[in-house]
C-alpha cells in the first residue's frame, strides 16, 4: 500500500469483532508487526489473534480481554502492550455500546447510564491511558463515531445518540488538548480499516480534530486541504454564531 504503517505499534479497543478485527487487517497489510487488541470476549479475541498471526507472516498480536470502563484493566493494557512493543504510536479508540433501542418512557435507568459509562467515561479511561503510554512524537488517536451526532433526533435512539454525541464533545475537548484526534464514520466493514491507515498517517494531518467519513475520496479530500484545514468546517458547531458581520 502507498500508505505504509510498518515500524508501528497499534491499539485497539473493540478489536475482537465487528470492524475492530477489519481495523487490524488493514494495518497489519499495511506492514504494522506490532498490534494490540482490547476487548470484552476473550474467544473473539483469540480468533481474530489466530486469524492475523497466520495470514500475515511475522505479524505479533497481542490480547488484552478489558471492558473500558475498568480503568485498572485498561491501564494494564496500555501499560502492558508499552512493555511488550514500546510506546503506542496509533490508537484506535473503537470499543462502544448500544443502549435498549426503545422509547424514553421505557428506558431503564440502568441501561441509559451503561450507555454514558462506556461511551462516555470509557473513553476517558482509555484515553487517559494512551496519552500515557503514546510515543513521544507523532502519535495518533482517532475515534470511531457514528453519523448519530449530527443527524436529527431519532425515536427510540435517545440513550445512543445522547452518549455519542457527548462522547464527540469529549474527543474534541481531547484534540484542543492534544491536537492529534481524528473521529470519523464508517460504511462497509472493510472501509474503515483501510481508511484509518491513511487517516493516521502525515498525509492526512490536515484533518485533525475534524468529524469525517471512511466513504469520502481520499483525493478530493487532499485537493481540499487548504478549505479544510483551520476553521470549523467538518466540527459540531452551533451554524450561525457566532456572527460574522
């Protein structure tokens, strides 16, 4: 690929299924040797290692089975992927959680807070946790996000809508601290993973704290840097303020 991810440590959270182990996939044939996956199901996990290891010669996958809202497994993780591989050059902040998709009246309580717990607060623990073990220079985070946050309200999606939105608001709290944050939506299964090769790469600097799609053309992005880069297009803002005349 033009777009080469060799010499690279990489973490995953989510990364026994779903699109976690197609995220893996794509920087192992990338060139990454070194990957990291965290995730709840230790069978997934062991599959998608098995998967990796036997397809991609010299490929070492390393497994943490971690829910993120364990802070204490989670900083295991981190910590644990730094002593064995070094310092963490790309995290893929991926790992999340549905609510019941059911009308508020019938929202259990219980259910509506594990969404902000994970997506939320989960997030924090993760992040905290790279910022602790990131490589000193040019390391990347980019967050998995959902076309949720800035579509209209949608019935019986209020606890899913509610914590990924907050949790975007988080990671740009992130970026203006550590302006290295990358969140972006994802189509085919396949699509994501390659497209955060790229995204986690220096041709893709320019979009740095910016919400954008795994389905946009690569290209016309680039043709667009100058547009794109600085500014507030491509971030939640409130369109119309503040004023500009």
């Amino acid at each position: 690929p033009a777009v080469s991810a060799a010499g690279k440590t990489i973490l995953i959270t989510g990364g026994g299924s779903g699109i976690g182990p197609r995220i893996a996939e794509a920087f192992a044939i990338a060139g990454s040797k070194q990957i990291a996956l965290l995730g709840r199901t230790k069978s997934t996990l062991e599959k998608t290692k098995s998967t990796l290891e036997s397809t991609h010669s010299g490929l070492k996958v390393f497994i943490f089975v971690a829910d993120i809202t364990d802070a204490s497994a989670v900083n295991a993780a981190f910590q644990g992927t730094r002593a064995t591989f070094g310092p963490i050059d790309i995290f893929i902040s991926n790992a999340a959680y549905l609510p019941d998709t059911v009308p508020l009246k019938d929202m259990a309580i219980s259910d509506f807070a594990k969404g902000l717990t994970t997506n939320v607060v989960g997030n924090l623990i993760t992040t905290q946790a790279f910022l602790a073990t990131a490589a000193p220079s040019n390391a990347v985070l980019i967050n998995v996000t959902t076309g949720a946050v800035h579509l209209p309200s949608m019935p019986n999606y209020s606890g899913y809508q509610t914590s990924k939105t907050a949790a975007l608001k988080f990671f740009e709290a992130v970026q203006a601290e550590n302006p290295m944050t990358t969140p972006f939506h994802f189509d085919d299964l396949d699509l994501p993973g390659h497209f955060m090769v790229w995204a986690a790469s220096p041709e893709a600097a320019f979009l740095k704290g910016k919400v954008i799609w795994s389905n946009w053309d690569v290209d016309e992005l680039k043709e667009r840097k100058e547009e794109l880069q600085g500014g507030d297009k491509l971030t939640m803002v409130l369109n119309g303020w503040p004023r500009k005349d």
